[in-house]
C-alpha cells in the first residue's frame, strides 16, 4: 500500500542576509551645506520579502535624512554625520557611512 500527499506551504518570509551601504548618488563621501545626497545599498538576497530600511543619523542637529536613503545637509561646515541603515525583516543586520558635510 502508498499514497501521496500534496502540502503546499505558504506565506514564507524569506530574510535580508546581507545589507551593504555600496554608494551615493554623487560618487563620493561628501556633500556640500543645504545640498542632498542619496545612500544606496545593496540587499541579499533579491528576493527578500520586506526591504523596507530604517534610516538615522548620530546628530540631527547636522543633518536630516528620510525614509529613502536621502540625506540634506544642514548649515554648519566642516564637520560629518554618521548614518545607521538597519533591516525592519527581524533580521538584525546594518550598515553605517560616514558623510562630510563641506562648505
């Protein structure tokens, strides 16, 4: 005697297992006062179900930066931000970069 059984498994999250800051819309680490840059990263794998991110900068008294990555410097020179990129997949993964806010 056998049979089959057909199971069919569904709603299954497939997590970020890596997340890298790999760039900015200017090619380069810094940006000038009043201006914007935007952060790109890179996600592993492509088809991860949630690559929503959360954005956030060490002072925001420097410099703002939204939910896509887009950073705008504020009015004071000669100084850099920190960004922290984090995952919202429950995966726990991040990324930081530095950014020089220029004259």
């Amino acid at each position: 005697v056998s049979g089959t059984k057909q199971i069919i498994i569904r709603n299954q999250e497939i997590t970020i297992t890596s997340l890298k800051v790999v760039g900015t819309s200017e090619g380069k680490y810094s940006v000038k006062v009043g201006q914007k840059i935007t952060i790109y990263t890179s996600i592993t794998p492509d088809n991860a179900t949630n690559k929503q991110l959360e954005w956030s900068l060490d002072n925001y008294e420097l410099a703002s930066i939204d939910s896509n990555g887009v950073l705008t410097a504020g009015y004071v020179g000669k100084t850099s931000v920190i960004i922290t990129v984090r995952t919202t997949d429950g995966s726990g993964l991040s990324d930081t970069v530095e950014i020089s806010i220029k004259q």
